[in-house]
C-alpha cells in the first residue's frame, strides 16, 4: 500500500506513531502497511486509520487515493494523534508531566513506547546493550557536546531533520558532522581496513585507560581528604548533620595544598 505509506511520510507521521495510535507494535504497522487494501486491515485499526486521515470508512481505498496532504491535513492529523495520545499516557504513570510542553510530553511517551516494544515484540541479545549504551551516554551529555552533535548528525543522515538545520552550536556542529560523514565514507567504502587501524585503535585504548586511571586517582585523592577532614574535625564518619562541615573542611584542605 505505496500511497497510504507515502501520504503518512510525507504528513510526518511515523511507525512509532502510528503503531502507538493503532495499539500495535511497528512490526505490525509494517504488516499492514505491505496489505493490497484498507478494507483487509482488522476493522477495528481500519476504523483508527479513516479515522486519522479524515475518509470514508465504507469506501477507505478511494478516500485515500483522492486525499493529498495539505497544512490543514496535517494540522488535523497531529490534533487526532495528540488527543490519542491523552487518552494513553504512559508516561504519566511513573512522574508527573504537569510541567512539561506538549512536545516534550508526547517525546517522552513515544520514547517509552518505543523502548517498551524494544525489550517486548523485537527483544534479542543486542536488546540490552542497545539500551544500556544508550544510558551510559545520555549521562553524559550535559558534559560532552559531541554527543548532541552526532545524535544530530544521525537524524539527519536518516533523513528526519534538515541537514542544513543547527540546533547547537553551529561551527561545531558543522565540523564534527564533515569530520564523521569523511569517516563514515571511509568505513562504508572499505578505505579502512583493521589491519591500518590497529595502531589507531591502540591509541584509542589507551587514551580510555588513562582518563579511568585518573579519575580513579582523582577518586582516592577524595577519599583521602574526606577521611583527613573527618579527623580534624573529631568525626568517624560522614552523615547529613557533618555534611556540610566536612565539605567545608575538605574545601580548606584542597585549598592549603594548592597553596
């Protein structure tokens, strides 16, 4: 079904989407979307997709191939899909989304869709790591800036954003996404074998190690001056009534040895 595929891209409508408005998986949506007609989807989703692209329930085939997108389709698509969206708010069952936009709030429900399908209809060995990676590096990216920046880049290669589009800072942005489209050119292209990367590579380990070893040493300086501040100020340990002591104390310890 080419032209309702079509139609649904072009009104930016995506699987997750659309398999969150129909309550199915993506797989599902895809399914559907490879039928001949509407009239072969279950009734109950085909009522859910003439009702999403404003046709004829009894004739969906021929409504479909008269409708052509338009701003007032799509405005009429996204207000369908947000009271959709109201009506099964995942999020809301673990924080409160009081404070958040309207944009904001479907983001953090089509994220939870998505990963929530990930570990059930399509769960495999990758699953896990897929999504712990992702965390190890989503802790990180108020202190990175490259990360923003390839996330960006990644968007853009699959075609969801402009690639003339910066939302960041836009030299930086530019230059890494030269740097990694020359870089990706070379991976896809066979211009990097691993026999020339090895020594490369190396380095990459190496660099890795050393910021551990310092952090690590950095940790035990900590640990050291935690405990020497503990001791001049007569404590065997630190609880919330010394906290703020202590921390003053470690502070004038770090500032006399700098001295």
């Amino acid at each position: 079904m080419r032209k309702l595929s079509d139609l649904l891209q072009e009104a930016g409508v995506s699987k997750v989407k659309l398999a969150k408005y129909l309550g199915v998986s993506r797989q599902m949506v895809y399914n559907y979307l490879e039928l001949n007609s509407i009239e072969n989807w279950p009734s109950e989703k085909r009522i859910l997709i003439c009702k999403l692209l404003g046709i004829s329930e009894e004739k969906p085939d021929e409504g479909l191939e008269k409708l052509k997108v338009t701003a007032e389709l799509m405005e009429d698509i996204e207000t369908r899909l947000d009271a959709a969206n109201r009506n099964s708010n995942n999020a809301d069952i673990y924080f409160n989304m009081n404070n958040l936009s309207k944009d904001e709030h479907t983001l953090i429900n089509d994220l939870i869709f998505l990963i929530k399908e990930k570990f059930s209809d399509e769960k495999n060995k990758d699953t896990y790591y897929e999504f712990l990676y992702l965390y190890h590096v989503l802790q990180s990216i108020d202190n990175i800036p490259e990360i923003k920046y390839i996330f960006a880049y990644l968007s853009k290669t699959l075609g969801l954003t402009d690639p003339n589009e910066y939302k960041f800072d836009e030299n930086s942005q530019f230059i890494l996404e030269s740097i990694v489209f020359t870089a990706m050119n070379l991976y896809n292209n066979g211009g990097a074998t691993k026999s020339k990367l090895i020594a490369s590579h190396d380095r990459f380990v190496q660099e890795i190690e050393s910021k551990k070893e310092e952090a690590l040493s950095r940790t035990q300086q900590i640990n050291t001056i935690k405990l020497q501040a503990l001791r001049e100020l007569g404590y065997t340990s630190l609880t919330s009534e010394n906290a703020q002591e202590v921390l003053n104390k470690i502070a004038e310890i770090e500032t006399r040895k700098v001295g």
